[in-house]
C-alpha cells in the first residue's frame, strides 16, 4: 500500500551527505538528484502505477565553500 495517494501535497524531506568523494563521485551525485528530481528515478518499487516517484520542489546543495539553491517555478 503507498504512503501518499496521488494528489496529496506531501513535501518530503531527503538528505544526502558525502564524505571523501572523488571530483567525479560529485558529478554523479548531481546526476542522481536530477533523475530524483524529474521524477526518472523511483525510490521502491512499481513505478509503472506511478509509485515511488518523486518531483523537486527545492534543493540545496553545498560544496566545498560555495552553496547553490534549486526551486522548481511555479506554474503559470
């Protein structure tokens, strides 16, 4: 059974932090948190019904002493 039914307003929260990464390795990351963001990479399973997809809201992202910050826009 899903924890959110489709239409729910729902924000979750995920964190990610890597210690002793290569340059590439950070590259990678950046790859992950996209196909997350876009919805292309499911978390669990039975993403054919539309299960554990997720779609970005907002991001922040640090690195070494520069930080960035993502926001989806809002729809027109």
């Amino acid at each position: 059974m899903p924890l959110w039914s489709k239409g729910n307003d729902e924000a979750l929260n995920v964190k990610i932090k890597i210690e002793k990464y290569e340059p590439w390795e950070a590259g990678l990351m950046m790859q992950v948190l996209k196909d997350l963001w876009c919805g292309d990479l499911a978390i669990g399973g039975e993403k054919n019904v539309g299960r554990g997809v997720l779609q970005g809201l907002s991001a922040a992202i640090k690195w070494k002493i520069k930080s960035f910050r993502l926001k989806k826009k809002k729809e027109i």
